[in-house]
C-alpha cells in the first residue's frame, strides 16, 4: 500500500473512532442521567435531548426484530467491507463515506448486542414527527450522501472513460 493510501485509510479509521466515541459516550452520559423518556430542553422550540430505548430501527419500524436487525448490520459490514477491499482506486471520498457508514453501524450494532436496544436522545423540538436519533444515526445518513455522490462521481467518471475508449476505437 502506497504511502498515500495508508494516509486516506489513517482518515477513515480516525473517523470511525472519533464518532464512535462521540456516539458511546453521549449514549452513556444520557442514558446514565435521563429516566427513559425524560428530556432535557437544550434550545426551546428547536431540539431537545430526550433518552429512548428503541427496539426497531427509524421511526420504530421493526421494533422486536433485534437478531435480524443485527444480522442485517453483518451484512451491510460484509458488503462494505468486500467493496472496499475490492476497489482498486480507493478516494479520499470513498475513505471519508465508508468511515462514516462503518462508525455509524458499529455505535448501533454495539448497543443492539449490548441493551437489546439503540439508545437514542436528539429529538428535533419543532418536528415532533421526526424519529429520536443519536450520532450513530447521524454518521449514517451523512455516510449514504456520501455514497451517493460517490456513486454519482464514479459513474459520471466511468461512463466519460467509456466515450473516450470508443472515440479511439
């Protein structure tokens, strides 16, 4: 591995480790001082910070379905895990999505085998609908936008290589 790459894979292991601490430790510092259920008003009208032991996933959906929520997490891993090692040009862009998806899956995995539940706490005063999320959750929907556009760049790139294979065909 050039020196490079040690340096792009040196950022994602330290992103995956910074937000899984966040993660951990907001989790444990809420979950530690808040009764499930109870909040704490951080700015009024805007977000709160309100502990609950989720037994699904967002918005509550498969709540009870712990084993195939975990199982699903090992799949995910195994994926991203095998698209890393098989991608020959690894970008900034891919090292910075896939430590953002991989933190993200591991801070909600770990509480899964751990509690049996996510603890969540972010809770968006003005959009009571909006589903309690913690910065597992965060790192993931960062994480997918980040695979997006990283989809998005590779395939622009890919299919422009193409038109300039052909061109010279």
């Amino acid at each position: 591995m050039k020196k490079k790459d040690w340096l792009k894979f040196g950022i994602m292991m330290a992103i995956i480790v910074a937000v899984l601490v966040v993660d951990l430790v907001t989790k444990y510092v809420f979950d530690a001082r808040l009764e499930n259920g109870e909040s704490v008003t951080v700015i009024p009208k805007l977000f709160n910070f309100r502990i609950v032991h989720n037994y699904g996933a967002a918005w509550g959906m498969l709540a009870g379905k712990q084993v195939f929520l975990i199982v699903l997490t090992f799949v995910f891993l195994a994926i991203f895990i095998y698209y890393y090692i098989r991608e020959k040009n690894k970008s900034w862009l891919l090292n910075v999505t896939f430590g953002f998806l991989f933190a993200g899956c591991l801070g909600n995995l770990y509480d899964r085998l751990f509690f049996g539940y996510v603890r969540d706490m972010i809770e968006f005063d003005f959009w009571k609908s909006f589903p309690i999320f913690n910065f597992a959750d965060v790192a993931l929907s960062v994480g997918v936008v980040l695979l997006i556009v990283y989809l998005i760049v590779y395939f622009v790139r890919d299919s422009k290589a193409k038109k300039g294979n052909k061109k010279n065909d």
